[in-house]
C-alpha cells in the first residue's frame, strides 16, 4: 500500500517512540522503516531523500511529548502534524487522495 515511509529518530534515545509510530504506520497497512543507524540526523535525512523515500518521518524529545511526528514529504517542506492526523491523511492518501496540498 503506498510509497515507502522511513522514521528517523533524532538520538538513540527516541527510538522506542520511533519503533512505536512505524508500529502505527502497519498496523494502517502502510510500509515503514525505522533508521537506526548510530548516523548524524541530517545524513539519514540526505540519505532517505537520495532514495527518494516518499516520506520521512523525524521524531525527538518535542515529538514524543506531544505525540507528534514531524512529516517531509519528498521534495517538500516538512510540518509537524499529531500522529493520528498524519495517519489519517496518509490512509487517505492510499486510497486516492492527495496528502499534500490539502494540508
């Protein structure tokens, strides 16, 4: 279902919050990954967008408090957005409709 989406936490620290959005993300019947590779931020970021992986999904401290996920769509500008609602949009999306631009 969809493109690829990969989860980057920020530090080691975050990756229980990470493993538990791409459980989420599944559980939707959507394909995810988790990077967590002991890699600077930016390079997984440069990595993911290399592989032109449709979506990445940054998670830290502010996330994981608020239960957030911060969203960069391939080639565009990220935006934070609650977990539920990102999912939502990204089912949506599996099913026909656009996820960016309606947000």
């Amino acid at each position: 279902m969809g493109g690829l989406k990969r989860v980057l936490p920020v530090a080691e620290e975050f990756l229980g919050y990470a493993e538990k959005v791409a459980d989420s993300f599944r559980e939707k019947g959507l394909r995810v990954r988790v990077d967590a590779k002991d890699s600077k931020l930016g390079a997984k970021i440069a990595s993911a967008e290399t592989a032109k992986v449709k979506y990445v999904v940054v998670v830290g401290k502010a996330e994981a408090e608020a239960g957030d996920i911060n969203l960069r769509p391939h080639g565009k500008k990220a935006f934070n957005k609650s977990l539920s609602e990102a999912l939502d949009g990204l089912v949506g999306e599996n099913a026909g409709r656009l996820l960016v631009g309606r947000w």
